[in-house]
C-alpha cells in the first residue's frame, strides 16, 4: 500500500531550498500557522518551489520493508533520504541512507533504533544534523 504525508511536514524543515535561500534544518518561513494546517503544511502549496514538489522521502517511497508505517520522519525526527551519488556509488547494493535532521537535538531513541536495525541488516547509514 503505497503511503502518503498525512500531517508530516518534516522535509519543509530538514531539506534546503534554493529557491527560498532556505538551509536545511531551519523552519520554512513558509509553513503554515498551526491553526491553518487542516489545509496542509505549506501556505503556498499550489505554488510551492520545483524543489519541494520533486522532494519525496525514503519512507514515503520505499517499498521492501526498510522503514515501518509509524517510523514517519515527524516521528523519527529526521529525513530518510538516498542521493543519486549514494545510489549510484552502491552500484545496485543498498546505498548508504542518510537521515537529515529536523533539528540541533541529538539522535533520539526511536531513530537509534531504527539505524541499529538497519545496521543489523547490512545497510549502511548516516545521521546528519544541519
Ligand atoms: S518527510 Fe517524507 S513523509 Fe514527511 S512530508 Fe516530507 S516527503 Fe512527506
Ligand atoms: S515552500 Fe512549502 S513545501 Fe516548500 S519547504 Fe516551504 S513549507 Fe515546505
């Protein structure tokens, strides 16, 4: 079953855009107010930058098992996510999943779990603060 956002909104925090001169890690300004997210995270979805359309998160696209449902990245308190390089460098093993933080607080334990179990199942990952 193939999954979707829901309330998640973890990437508008932890990937960079161009566009907007944001920094990976730091809050959209573009995020809607609490009170307005029953319409979506983003106040400018219609309208939202190429990049954030293209963006899609390794657990929203994954379909073998890596990640569980309740392992979203809100929940995780970061970004699952694979490079073209991370890909291309594994060469049609499992590439190396980086996982970008949604903020300065170390890992938490939900998120060392899950890096453990990958790392018991021979993938390779990375956590990455901002
Ligand atoms: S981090 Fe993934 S699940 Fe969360 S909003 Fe972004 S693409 Fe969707
Ligand atoms: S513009 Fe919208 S979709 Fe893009 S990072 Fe900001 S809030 Fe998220």
């Amino acid at each position: 079953m193939s999954r979707s956002c829901g309330p998640c909104f973890a990437c508008c925090i932890a990937i960079g855009v161009r566009q907007l001169d944001k920094k990976p890690g730091r809050w959209c300004p573009l995020i809607a107010a609490p009170t307005q997210r029953a319409q979506g995270a983003c106040s400018v979805y219609d309208g939202r930058p190429e990049e954030c359309r293209k963006f899609e998160c390794l657990w929203l696209t994954e379909t073998i098992g890596l990640l569980k449902d309740e392992e979203r990245p809100d929940r995780l308190g970061a970004v699952p996510w694979v490079s073209s390089e991370a890909a291309e460098a594994a060469g049609g093993n499992l590439p190396t999943i980086t996982f970008y933080a949604t903020s300065n607080v170390p890992e938490n334990t939900r998120l060392r779990k899950v890096r453990e179990r990958m790392q018991r199942e021979g993938i390779t990952t990375v956590f990455q603060h901002p």
